[in-house]
C-alpha cells in the first residue's frame, strides 16, 4: 500500500488525476470504476478540464458504478446515478454502450446485481476509485462476519445510515447494491481518496496493517497496487 499526504484536496485531487492519466495513455479503452462521493470529485474535475484541451482523453474509455443506494423514494436525487452522471459521466461525454450501471429504482435489485456480477466477471476492473466510510466501508461492503466477493444487496450498518446528509431524507435508503470485495481486489490498480469530516478515526485504522472483517478497508492490504492519497488538511 503506496500511502501519499497532500496539503490540500487540490493537491491529492492533481496527484491522483496524474497516475489515472497516465494509465489511460497506456491503455485509452481501460475500465474505469466510478465512485460518487466528495472525496473523489476533484479527481473527476481534473479528468474533464484536461479533456477540454485533449478531446480524445476518454473517447475510449469504458466506465462502471461502485454501488448504489437502494430504496429511495421514487425520483429522489439522493443517488450514486445522479452524482456520477453529473460529475463524470455527462462532462466527460461518456456514451451510454461505454458505461456499466445500475438503475437505483430497479424493481429487482437481485437481479440487477447478478447482470453487473456477470459483467464484471467477463471484464475485471483496471482503476478502481473509492473512498472510505467512517466505519471503514469500501463501495458498500460494510462490516461484517462474511463478505461476498461479488456485485449484490447489501444491508446497510447503522453507522451509514446516521450520516447527516442521509438522516435529512424524507425516505432514506433501506438497502445497498455494490461491487462485492473480491471484485475491487480484482482490479488492477486501486486508488483509495481520503477526504472530509469524519474520516481521521478510520484512516488510523487503515494504517494498522492487519486485516479484520469489522473494517472492510483493511482488506486492500491483499492487494498489490494500491495508492492511498490523503487529504492531510481534514486528517
């Protein structure tokens, strides 16, 4: 685990567009695995500036979704979709047979997860960007005696759903649908954003080099490219 401080988020944000940069360059048609979330959005900005002066940045690139939240009531704007199309998908022109996703009001989540698993299993991801929960979740795979290896429902902890922006819904999800753990330890290179209020506890946690199932992060220490890039004004 390759750990990087930066002053700012604009500076981690630059840091982490460098490396997804180059590995774009190296392979144009890569799969791209998508978080929402702050932590992450600087990155993305960075993506879309660099594409307005180099038009054909990510005209290859294929994309999919970490997770979504699930049981919301009907046309809420609480979504992974909504933020990702908003800071990724749509700046960047990413058409839709190049973009992997999962509908947050699917009247079938298990069956929407078992098509991603499908997919996925097909085309193992080449980036995958994620940020931490103060509980110590990656994608939506909370702690727990088990995990599951690939894309599913998940419950969510309680400590998720004590969030304040999710307290404030009218109806706030019920239920998760992720990328499973083994499907991240799969991807060819990892990029953990550490940012915002609240994450100092669980990123002590993350540098304690030993796994445990209570925090799911840990598990990224199984994997051999992982760049850790922390925010240190918020650490």
């Amino acid at each position: 685990m390759n750990i990087q401080y930066f002053s700012n988020f604009l500076d981690m944000s630059k840091a982490g567009f460098e490396i997804v940069r180059s590995e774009i360059e190296k392979k144009p048609d890569l799969l791209f695995c998508v978080a929402s979330g702050g932590s992450p959005s600087g990155l993305y900005a960075e993506m879309v500036s660099h594409q307005k002066q180099n038009p054909g940045f990510c005209s290859r690139l294929q994309v999919v979704k970490l997770d979504e939240w699930g049981g919301l009531e009907p046309g809420s704007t609480f979504t992974s979709e909504v933020d990702v199309q908003t800071k990724f998908i749509q700046p960047l022109g990413i058409a839709a047979d190049r973009y992997l996703t999962i509908d947050p009001f699917t009247p079938n989540p298990s069956e929407e997860c078992e098509r991603m698993k499908t997919a996925l299993e097909k085309s193992p991801v080449d980036i995958c960007i994620l940020g931490i929960g103060v509980n110590g979740h990656i994608a939506l795979n909370e702690p727990s005696d088990v995990f599951q290896l690939g894309f599913h429902v998940a419950e969510l902890a309680g400590s998720t759903l004590a969030n304040g922006m999710i307290k404030s819904l009218k109806q706030p999800p019920t239920f998760g649908m992720t990328m499973g753990v083994g499907e991240i330890l799969k991807s060819k290179k990892i990029l953990l954003f550490i940012s915002g209020s609240g994450k100092k506890d669980a990123f002590q946690k993350l540098l304690n080099p030993e796994i445990n199932f209570q925090f799911p992060a840990s598990f990224l220490w199984l994997h051999p490219n992982v760049d850790v890039l922390v925010d240190k004004s918020v650490i």
